[in-house]
C-alpha cells in the first residue's frame, strides 16, 4: 500500500506557506475541521499558533494523532 505526499498552499498570520502531509492525514484533517464547523486552514491556524517551534507538518500529523486517540475538541 503505497500513500501519496499531497502538498498545500495555506495562508497563517497573513502568510503563504506550503505544507506537506500523506493523503491520510490531508483526509482526517480535513474531517475534523468539518465537524468543528471550520476551514482546514483555520485549523492549521491554530495548530501553527500552539506548535513552539515544531516543524508544521510533524505538528499537523500530532495533532490529528491526538484527535483520533481522543475525539474530544482539542484549543486548536
């Protein structure tokens, strides 16, 4: 089973960046902003504001991570 890297352009804080993720977690991401009612790059706002220095994909598949080991709504 191979997975395929999907890379996307998102706008945080007024900035363009790139983001690189497998299509899983693109799919599960892009879930989870749904059921809170809200984009994906939203989401990935409020993943970038809590990530102290991590690199934004690795903090993005964390996150995703956290929330399907525990569905409850996470700040972000």
């Amino acid at each position: 089973m191979t997975t395929g890297i999907t890379k996307h352009s998102v706008m945080i804080a007024g900035h363009r960046t790139s983001v690189s993720l497998e299509d899983p977690f693109w799919e599960v991401l892009s879930e989870i902003a749904a059921e809170r009612g809200q984009s994906v790059q939203a989401l990935i706002g409020g993943i970038d504001a809590g990530r102290e220095g991590q690199n934004l994909s690795s903090a993005i598949r964390v996150f995703v991570l956290n929330a399907v080991r525990d569905p409850r709504p996470d700040p972000a």
